[in-house]
C-alpha cells in the first residue's frame, strides 16, 4: 500500500487557534487543491480527523501591498523583485468527522495528508449506506500533485428522500444553467431502477411528473440521440458507461404514460403536432384529458388557486354549490353550471334565505368561472369518449400501478388552467393514498408516489394567498404526506421565494447554479459563505446536496439525461 501523501501541517496561533470545528493548514503555494476536497490530519492517541477544504488563501512576509510595490521598483511592472518574497498558502477547513469520536482541537504542527478514496467514503458518511440510491458523483484532487483524480459515486439511503425516514426534494438554480429538470429526472431514473429490481410488494414506486416547458418531458422513454453533440457516438458510449458504473439502466424511462390537454381544432393545447398526439394514442401510451361537471365540480375551489378571498364569500358559494342547494343539484354540464350562476347575478334574483350572499360575489364568481370554462383550451367538456383515447385525469390517475410513470402535459396552457390541473392530480393522488378508493376495482396504489413540478413559485410561494386551495394541498403533502406515501419532488428559480413550510419539510435539498443577491437572502444563513460563493460560479452538470445522513454539504455532477431531449 502506497504511504499517504503529506500536503502540509497545521497552523494555530493566537490569533487564529484551532477548534473543535475548524482548522487550518500550510502547504506548498504550487498544490492544487480545491473546496470541498477532504484532507486527513494526524490527531491525539493514533486517531485521524478529516476535514472539508472551505476557502485557500496566500500569503507573503510582505507587512503591506505598499512594500510589494516599492520592492517593484516603485510599480514597474518589467522589473524583477530583487528580493525573494516568503510566501505559502494556507487553507482553512472543516472538521468533518474523526475515526475516533476524540473532538478536541487539531494539534499544532501535525501533519496533514491526502486522502484515499476509501477514506473519503468514510469521512464524508458514504460507506455502508443502507437502501443505497445514486444522486451523483463526486470528483477530488483534480490536478492535485502526488495523487490522482478520485472519482467517487454518492449514494444516500433512498429512505431519507422518498420515505418513511425523511422525504421530498427541493432543487433551487436559475433558468437554463442549473439543469433542474435533469438532476430530478437522473433521480427519478434512479428510483425507477433500484425499485424495478425490487420484487417486494412491499415497498414499491411510482412518478407522476408535469411538463411545464414545451417537449421537455414528453419524450422520456425514447433513448437520447445526442444530436446537439460534437460527437454523438462518443458522448454515447460515455455517458452510458456513467450510467453502468452507478448500476444503472443506460436505457430511458419504462412504463411511461402521457396525457395531453384536450384539444379543438381552433385551440392546439400542446407543444405536439396532431401527428404526433394521434400516434401517442393509437398506440396506447397517451390519452387526451378533459373535465366534466358531474365529476369535477367538488374541484371548482381550484380555480380560485390564485384569487385572494380574504372575506370568503367564494367559499361560502363553493359551499352553496357542493351542497346542491337551489337549482344547482340538477345542472348536468357546464354550461346548464354557467346559467344557474347567470341566474344568481340578476338583480332581485334571490331569496330572502339566499341573500346572506351578495349579487356582487356572485358576479366576480361567475366573472373567474366563465373565463375557465369558455377560453379556447376546451378542457372543461359535456362528455368523455373513451374510443378517442379521451379520459379524467382523475380516473386515470387513481389506477396507478408500481413502477409506472405518468406525464401530465400542461405546458401550453394558461396559468389558472395549469394551477387547476396541478391541484386535481394532487388532490387524487393525496386521497389515493389516504384510501379513499380503497372499494373500487384494480385500484391498487404503489406504497410511495413521487410528485415533480417545476416553477413550484406559482403555487407554493410566499406570497401565495392564505386561502389557496392548492398552496393547503402542497402544505399538507410537505407535512404529513411522508407518512402516506406521497412525496414531493420540486424545483424552482430562488429557493428564497417559497413558502417555509415547504422547504422546511424537504429532507433533501440541492442547490444549482444561482444569483449574489439570492445567496444574502435569510434561507442560505446556515450554509458556509464559501458554499454561496461556489453556489454563484457552478457549471451546468453540478449541484451542491444536502441530505440528513450526509456529514456536510457536497459538491456532486451528475450524468446527462439518458433520455430524448427536445431543444
């Protein structure tokens, strides 16, 4: 066995001592060594402690910037300083763990050494780990004299992020350079596959995933051709022997079934052509959804998602309606719905027993209503024909089975439409697994169900209103849903922007490449400022996770997508 390499000693001074929590180290100024790469360090009574590198700086014996520049001759910058300056670097570091519980501060002078792979897997937390699930790789002492490149899969108990130890994962970055949509589905790839080999009856998983920007969902179960790529035999054959080292399926998604908004021809709801929608269906892997009055009125509330009802006269017409009181219990559709509101909005209209609500909430409800209804999308319909691949998504979703993945398109429609289809499909997924039906037929849920929605800003944001509907049904999923099996898989633009219930529920957070003014927001308090400097400069492929069985933040790359993806 190789001797370990000896990159330096520790430094402690009175000015700058050593904790229990923090050390520091001189080494050679020509070392490469980068944050987050783990150095091993000498300690009392044969232990070992290991630390993370945070920051590196460099230091000469010069006392001021002043002396460097006269020693120049007074600022040429051709002259030669005559005299040698003493310099070193030094880096400071986090005490991680030590290989025998003893926590009392590194001692002066002792010697500080590279780490081995086995050792790194050891410090970090990443050896034994139970119920393993990839989320990543991580790379250290890239360029680093005296060793080579480590190159370390991570692996995080699949328990501490879909349950029942820990659940739900927030992902934060900004648009285009933080991948979002890719670490969740390398995640999600990652789960279908550990739980496809997984024969119990017991423990089993399904996907429910909304596509939120054009095609970027719809085509995950056709391999990826990298046709954006210098070379797309090469970066092939690399990126699926990636995917083989983790003991993954370098194949696409399997059990996928898409759903896509009804549409006309005068309204096209889908980033798809006919074409290609008609072939999804023809070949059963899609059908089209719509909504129907007698089964979809007990959701009306969901189009209220985004409407600040803060004297609850919505609700109490909400209440009105649900209960069937006046002509309400006989309307068949829609529209016979829309004539019975018109009725209410007429002046003199009412009886003296249903004059506790006022014309004006009447004529604002129908207002918000008759523009959901009536707009061009026409996913709100008379009937549903099942010989057209036509379905409820509710009635779809309900007969979920293990291992398959269900893609709701909801990208080219408007806002409030997209909030009302997110809120449904929760709100049946949530009620699934509460048991609610339990008594009909085939209907035999998975024991945990992942939830992915992008842009979670438009329904779980702080300034949300109070009364949203669909901002209670994400809170209660954030909070109890660990226990019932469903969990949520979210990402977002600035973590800073959503609600605290929320992220403060998550079990497992990965941060991408973000903005300076977003890492000084109150959420990133906690996380070290060389981690929010890093957090501003990662590149396309890196996130830095967090995760309950993980001994510090690390900084991981992950895969390219193994599946088709759509510029």
């Amino acid at each position: 066995m190789p001797s370990p390499v000896i990159i330096g000693r520790i430094l402690a001074t009175e000015k700058a001592p050593t904790t229990i929590d923090n050390f520091a180290f001189w080494t050679n100024p020509s070392l490469i060594l980068n944050p987050f790469d783990i150095v091993k360090v000498e300690h009392v009574n044969g232990s070992f402690s290991y630390g993370m590198i945070e920051d590196i700086s460099h230091i000469t014996d010069a006392a001021s910037f002043l002396t460097n520049y006269i020693s120049s001759d007074f600022g040429d910058v051709e002259v030669e300083s005559p005299t040698l300056r003493v310099g070193m670097n030094y880096v400071q570091a986090k005490v991680v763990c030590n290989d025998k519980n003893i926590y009392i501060p590194l001692q002066s002078n002792s010697k500080v050494f590279l780490a081995t792979a086995e050792e790194i897997e050891y410090a970090l937390g990443l050896k034994d780990i139970r119920n393993p699930l990839v989320c990543g790789y991580l790379e250290m002492y890239e360029g680093t004299s005296g060793s080579e490149k480590v190159t370390l899969p991570v692996r995080l108990n699949s328990k501490f992020i879909i349950g029942p130890e820990g659940a739900h994962l927030n992902i934060s970055g900004i648009s285009g350079l933080a991948a979002k949509t890719s670490y969740a589905m390398f995640l999600m790839k990652a789960i279908q596959d550990t739980y496809i080999k997984n024969k119990s009856e017991d423990e089993s998983v399904a996907f429910v995933m909304f596509n939120v920007k054009g095609r970027d969902l719809l085509t995950i179960d056709q391999p990826n051709d990298y046709d954006d790529e210098d070379d797309p035999a090469k970066e092939k054959a690399e990126n699926e022997a990636l995917y083989k080292k983790f003991g993954l399926s370098p194949e696409p998604f399997h059990n996928v079934h898409y759903y896509y908004p009804y549409s006309t021809e005068g309204s096209w709801n889908t980033y798809l052509t006919p074409e290609e929608v008609d072939d999804a269906i023809k070949t059963k892997k899609a059908k089209k959804y719509k909504y129907i009055y007698r089964e979809d009125r007990n959701n009306l509330d969901l189009m209220f998602s985004n409407i600040d009802d803060s004297t609850q006269t919505m609700d109490a017409i909400i209440n009105y309606i649900m209960a069937g009181q006046g002509k309400f219990s006989g309307a068949d559709d829609w529209q016979e719905f829309l004539e019975i509101i018109r009725e209410k909005c007429a002046a003199g209209a009412q009886s003296d027993r249903e004059k506790e609500i006022p014309i004006a909430s009447w004529r604002k409800f129908y207002r918000i209503v008759n523009k959901a209804i009536n707009d061009k999308a026409a996913i709100f319909a008379r009937d549903i024909n099942a010989s057209k691949g036509e379905t409820r998504l509710g009635d779809a979703l309900k007969y979920i089975k293990k291992n398959e993945v269900h893609v709701i398109d909801i990208a080219k429609l408007s806002e409030d439409k997209q909030a009302y289809v997110f809120g449904d499909a929760v709100r049946t997924i949530y009620n699934l697994q509460l048991g609610e039906y339990n008594g009909d037929e085939n209907v035999v849920p998975p024991s945990r169900i992942i939830i992915f929605i992008d842009e979670l800003n438009k329904y779980a944001s702080k300034d949300s209103p109070k009364n949203s509907p669909i901002l209670h049904q994400i809170l209660d999923v954030a909070e109890r849903g660990r226990s019932l099996g469903v969990v949520l898989f979210a990402a977002e633009q600035f973590r800073s922007a959503i609600h605290d219930r929320v992220t403060g529920n998550c079990s497992t957070h990965a941060y991408g490449r973000t903005n300076t003014i977003e890492v000084t927001k109150s959420d990133y308090k906690s996380v070290p400022p060389v981690y929010k400097t890093m957090m501003t400069r990662l590149k396309q492929g890196e996130y830095i996770v967090q995760n309950p069985i993980f001994r510090s933040m690390l900084h991981i790359k992950f895969p390219k997508p193994i599946y088709k993806q759509v510029k």
